[in-house]
C-alpha cells in the first residue's frame, strides 16, 4: 500500500507539479519579464519558508515519532490512539 502511494505522489509531483510550474512560470515570464518574474519568485520563495518557520515554531513539542495535533491539550484527547 505504502508502495503505490508513493508512486502515486511522485507522479503528481513530477507530472503536475512540474507541468504546472512551467506553465504558470512561462506566462509570468512572458507577461512580466524574466527579472521581475524572478523577483516575485524569490519574494514568494521568502514568504512560504517564513510560515514554514512560523509553523514548526508552533508545533516544537511534536516530531514524527510523536506526533501531537495542534489543537489538542497536553493532558491528553478522547480520540487519542494508543499503542500497546
């Protein structure tokens, strides 16, 4: 299952995605100018890695092996999944 998954993203993403990108890359450039293309590129580029920070600064207390949702108490949920 984890297998078909995968595959599933990557072609989303190599296909899509990619697709997607030259596509709306090709007519800011067209429209625009490549320099100024660039420049919103890179502002665009800034603004996401800012909420990338902003987010992982909010969600400190959790990881992958420990997830914790963001809206949850630290006492503890109802619907928590536990392990045995």
């Amino acid at each position: 299952m984890g297998a078909t998954i995968l595959m599933f993203l990557n072609a989303m993403y190599g296909g899509l995605g990619q697709s997607l990108g030259a596509i709306i890359g090709g007519r800011l450039q067209s429209k625009l100018g490549t320099v100024q293309t660039f420049i919103y590129s890179g502002c665009f580029d800034l603004v996401f890695v800012g909420v990338v920070i902003v987010y992982l600064s909010i969600r400190k207390s959790s990881n992958f092996r420990n997830p914790v949702p963001i809206g949850s108490s630290s006492s503890g949920s109802e619907g928590e999944l536990t392990t045995q």
